[in-house]
C-alpha cells in the first residue's frame, strides 16, 4: 500500500493488507494524534486496509485558546 504522510512531505510503501491501529504502530505514530484518509474520507480504527490502497496520514493537534 501507498501511505502519504505530511510532515515532513514523503510517501512510503507498506506492506498490506493491515488495519489502521497496525498501520500507525508500524510507522511508529500515535492513533491519538493522527489521521488516516482513504479516497478523501477519514478511516476508522478497525478498518482493514488492502494492498493497493492509497492512504494519507495526516498529525492534527487540538486545544483551546484563552
């Protein structure tokens, strides 16, 4: 599978088909701070991904200002 990420800007293969949970442990990322975007929609945690997939993982921060 492709895998997109964004910060900083690269593209990797991975090996699949896999879950998204796997997929970000694999890569070392929290499932708390990122996303996971197939085909422009976001993907849940139990979703299996397959082998030609084409996915985006994407950091994403949250808070509140004062």
């Amino acid at each position: 599978m492709k895998v997109l990420l964004r910060n900083p800007p690269r593209e990797l293969d991975v090996e699949g088909p896999t879950d998204v949970s796997l997929l970000l442990r694999r890569l070392d990322l929290s499932r708390e701070a990122h996303l996971v975007i197939e085909d422009g929609t976001l993907v849940p945690n139990g979703k299996m991904l397959g082998q030609d997939a084409v996915v985006e993982v994407r950091s994403f921060m949250s808070g509140a200002s004062r």
